[in-house]
C-alpha cells in the first residue's frame, strides 16, 4: 500500500426558512456578471482552463447570470470592455507567476463601471488554481452579503472502484478539477474526515481477513489501525470534536450502530434490533440518524443516545436507505421504481422533522450518499446515470443541481 499523500410572498411568511419548500428564482431577475481576463503570463490552454473554472463557481453560488464569453483586457483599463458595458456586474482579474513560480492572481469587481470590491490571492503551485477560482466565488458572494458558501472551499473524499476488489482513495475539490491519489493498492472504502480541519480521515481496509477502520494523519503520513469486526465495519460519522465516531459493526452477526470514543478507545452498542442497522449519522450533539429493516424494508429511524427510544422518520418509500442529517432536516435515498429487466431509479428526498412536507430533489440514475455542507446550504451526493459516475451539489435555496463527472473509475462513496 502506498499513501500519497423563492416562492411567492405569502408563503415566504408562513414558512420562512423551510428548505423543504422548492425555492424558485427566475433566471431573468438575476444580476448580469461578466468575466474579463487580464493574464499577463501563462499559455492560452491555462488560461481558458482558469476562465471556465472561475465561471463554473460564479454559476454555482447562483446569484448571477453568468457571460460564458472569454474576453480579454487589459486590468488597469478604466472602462470595461465594450461586450459588457451593460452588464450590471464586471469581474476582471489578471493571473502572473512569480519568481518561485507560484500562481498569483488579483481581481475586483465593477459595478456601473466603479470598483466595488478587489482582493489578491496565492498558491504555490499553478495545478491547484481551482482553489484560487473557488476563494474567489466565495469572496464575491461574501460581499453580495449572501449566506456563507464555506463549503467551495473545503476538499472532497472519497473511493473510487478501478477494478475487481481494487480501488483508490483520492482527495478532490468539489468540481473534481483537482484530484489527489493518497490510499492506492488494495481495497480500500468509506473515506470520512476525521475532524474539520481534513488534515486526518478515516477509512475501512478490506483487504485483510477481518475489516478493518484505520485512521490516516495526512501531516505525519501515518497510518494506524482503530477497530475491526466481522462482516461489517464502516465510519459513517465524526462528531463535530471528532471525539466520537458513528461505527456500523456486525460484532453479534448482524449490523448494529455503536459510538467510538477516540480518547478511552472504547465503543458501544447504541441499537439492538435482530434485524439491521447502519449507516448511523448525527442529527445533534445527542440524537442520531440511521437506517433500519425493523419495519421489514429499509428505512430511516432516529435515535436519542443513551436511551432506548427509538422514532420513525420517514413515512414516504418503501425502500429508503442512505440518509444524512443536518438539524431538523433530513435528505435520504428512495427506491423509486422496481423493475427486474431494467435499472431502477434511486431519488434523493429532504424532509423537515418538523412539517409534513417532502422535496424530491433528484429526478433520474441511481442517486446515492448525500452528505450535507456543515452549513446546511448544500448537499453533495453520488450520481450514476448512463455509466457515468459523477459527484453532484445541490443549492437548496436556489433549487439548482450541478455534476461533476467522474473521468475514470466508479465512485464508491464520499465525504467532505
């Protein structure tokens, strides 16, 4: 093994707030924005990979009409450039390499011809620039006073299938631009970060006789073996301290969800259904998610830690599995057809432990492992459609999906 390392206005009223109500926002009243490119090192190839990389964020964070068109100017011209004289919003920025040969990149937003905002940013090495166009996505939402998309900026996780009872664990951004090979040989599943700092992450080694949870510190390079169990071992959550670990291990022959302490070292048992559990996720600092057969087909229960009591979910479905949590909301994957010649179709669905209501918000493939931002503005999740793996974001208050293919390989589950 090697490690390498919006909805009408009565409604807002009466359900302000509620992600399970679609929200609409006609394209047509979205402010204008244009990219201007004022570059002045760098072969064209680079720079068309930058510009589309910056306008695929500026269309993700969606407050924008975004201009697909590349124009070039120069960065201190006072006037923008004729194309865009009515748009409502200007970005130009102009990338230059540096003597240690890192990629440096200045940019300000126009308004009416005014600048309104600028900033300046650098990495070390020019194949990482995909963080530089998210930061600046972020920025630029930042100053449109929008709600935080923190998440552009953090790494994704996750394995990929190359082949029979081979795979690689790879650290991405969220577009896969950037891809990181760090787990190869083996395989090797179920990647969760250990803490939010993702310098550390778990993972499951099958490769042995038994299946084994190990624990990756990036910085030290350093792996170390946690806890096996027959039949079943997967990380399925951290805590927000990373002290305590959601495990799914079947120790009594079927699948139960237990906690981890990662100080004491030591794991309970937190459900005893004969049947099985899994796939345990938090919904708070006490209160878990998980999915169960206890009603004879999966689906999912929630569960007060150090109590027996145990709650029904989700009343729509009869075959949800996959779920994750954030607060009152709860997204799932549901079984949206059974058909024995043919694929089915696998939907994710969010409904509010507080209302009634259900938001489907997949519509075709097999769609699977949602995991919500540590906001709660985004889900990420898992799409297979026509042989393509992709990593898809959803924007629930601006009810917009966007995929990411995968190149090569099948992905197998994720994190971020």
């Amino acid at each position: 093994m090697k490690v390498f390392f919006s909805l009408l206005f009565f409604i807002n009223i009466l359900f302000a707030g509620d992600a399970t109500i679609e929200v609409v926002k006609k394209a047509d009243s979205l402010p204008s924005i244009a990219v201007e490119d004022a570059s002045i090192n760098y072969d064209e190839t680079f720079r068309m990979q930058f510009f589309k990389s910056l306008v695929a964020d500026l269309n993700v964070i969606s407050l924008f009409n975004v201009d697909r068109h590349r124009r070039v100017t120069h960065y201190n011209n006072t006037d923008v450039l004729v194309e865009n004289k009515d748009m409502n919003y200007v970005l130009r920025y102009s990338m230059s390499e540096d003597d240690d040969r890192a990629l440096n990149v200045v940019m300000k937003l126009l308004q009416s011809g005014e600048e309104v905002f600028s900033k300046s940013y650098k990495v070390s090495q020019q194949n990482i620039y995909m963080f530089v166009s998210h930061a600046m996505a972020y920025d630029v939402n930042e100053f449109m006073g929008e709600p935080s998309v923190e998440w552009m900026k953090r790494k994704v996780i996750f394995s990929r299938i190359i082949g029979p009872q081979k795979s690689e664990i790879v650290i991405a951004d969220y577009t896969l631009a950037y891809q990181h090979i760090i787990i190869n040989g083996g395989f090797n599943v179920f990647p969760k970060w250990a803490n939010r700092a993702q310098n550390a992450f778990y993972y499951t080694a099958l490769d042995a006789s038994v299946p084994t949870l190990k624990h990756v510190d990036i910085r030290k390079s350093q792996i170390t073996d946690i806890v096996s169990s027959d039949g079943m071992m997967v990380c399925s959550d951290v805590s927000d301290d990373g002290k305590t670990l959601l495990l799914t291990m079947a120790k009594s022959g079927q699948p139960d969800i237990y906690t981890y302490n990662t100080e004491t070292k030591k794991y309970k048992r937190e459900t005893t259904y004969g049947g099985i559990d899994v796939n345990g996720q938090f919904m708070d600092r006490n209160t878990i998610v998980f999915v169960s057969s206890r009603l004879g087909y999966p689906n999912i229960f929630s569960k007060k830690l150090n109590t027996n009591e145990v709650e029904q979910r989700v009343y729509y479905g009869r075959s949800n599995s996959a779920c994750s949590a954030h607060g009152e909301y709860i997204v799932y994957k549901a079984r949206e057809s059974s058909n024995a010649f043919s694929p089915n179709t696998f939907n994710l669905h969010l409904i509010s432990t507080k209302t009634d209501f259900i938001r489907r918000l997949t519509a075709v493939g097999v769609n699977e492992f949602p995991r919500f931002s540590k906001d709660g503005d985004a889900i990420i999740f898992i799409k297979n459609y026509k042989s393509q793996s992709s990593i898809g974001i959803i924007r629930l208050n601006h009810n917009k999906n966007y995929l990411f293919p995968l190149k090569y390989g099948k992905l197998q589950s994720m994190d971020w």
